[in-house]
C-alpha cells in the first residue's frame, strides 16, 4: 500500500506566503538583476530629488515624492521576483535610503539638495512606507489569510 503525497498543495502554499521559488528560473542572473534594482533606486531617488521643488503655477506639486513610493514598490517586487530572501528585498529600499540621507547632507560648498519643508518630509515618507508596507503585506500573507 503506498500513500500518495501531495507537492502541489505545498507549492501553493509557499506561493501565496511569498517563500516559494523565485519566478521565471532566474537564479543564475539574480545577483546581477539586484545590483540594477539597487542603482535603479538610486537614480530615481536623484531624479526625485531634482523634481522635487516643482510648481504648477505658483502651488507647490512635488508630484516626484508620490511616484517615489509607487517606483520603490515596483523595484521590491522585482527582488522579490528573482529571489525569496528577505535581506535582498529590502536592498533597494536600503540604498535609496542611503541616497536620501546622501541628499540632505550640505555639500563642500554649503549646498544642499533637500530642504528643510514639507516637501522633503512627503518624499521620505511616500519612499519608505509603501515599499516597507508591502514587504509586511507580503511575508505575513499566510497571517491574514481567511480562518
């Protein structure tokens, strides 16, 4: 008598709590996708950070910071893509972190990029809590799961 297991089951399992198998095979170019995630975050964050003091006729429309959390979102899910582990996924955010503060920091000649407003305080957290509430979402999806 043999009993028959059932892989699949645990597949789909892992798949919605986020610990399953990168997608599409790409273990052999993970490391290289990352490296470009990484510095992907750190040229949008200096593209943001340029756009940043825009103005629509004469309001202030730092539209940039919005489509901060939406891109750094977009480049976690692309780690999360080829890789599972936790530490990969939370580089991108990590460097653009690192950029920001980077930014805000006078330069040799007293210049400094961010300034001290609402604005800079909207980029920081339109940066840092969608892509960190997504990691959250994502690696507790099994918690809040129907009972």
């Amino acid at each position: 008598m043999r009993a028959a297991v059932d892989h699949s089951a645990d597949d789909r399992a892992a798949a919605r709590s986020g610990h399953g198998k990168p997608q599409w095979g790409l273990e052999s170019l993970a490391p290289v996708i990352i490296t470009l995630l990484v510095l992907d975050a750190l040229i949008t964050l200096a593209l943001e950070v340029l756009y940043l003091p825009t103005y629509l006729d004469s309001v202030a429309f730092p539209l940039s910071a919005v489509l901060a959390g939406v891109i750094n979102v977009l480049l976690v899910m692309g780690v999360r893509a080829v890789t599972t582990r936790v530490g990969f996924a939370i580089l991108p955010i990590a460097a653009w972190t690192f950029g920001f503060l980077l930014c805000s920091v006078t330069g040799p000649g007293g210049d400094i990029m961010l300034g001290s407003d609402w604005r800079t305080a909207l980029l920081l957290f339109c940066g840092l809590v969608p892509p960190l509430g997504y990691l959250y979402f994502r690696l507790n999806a099994g918690l809040f799961g129907s009972r």
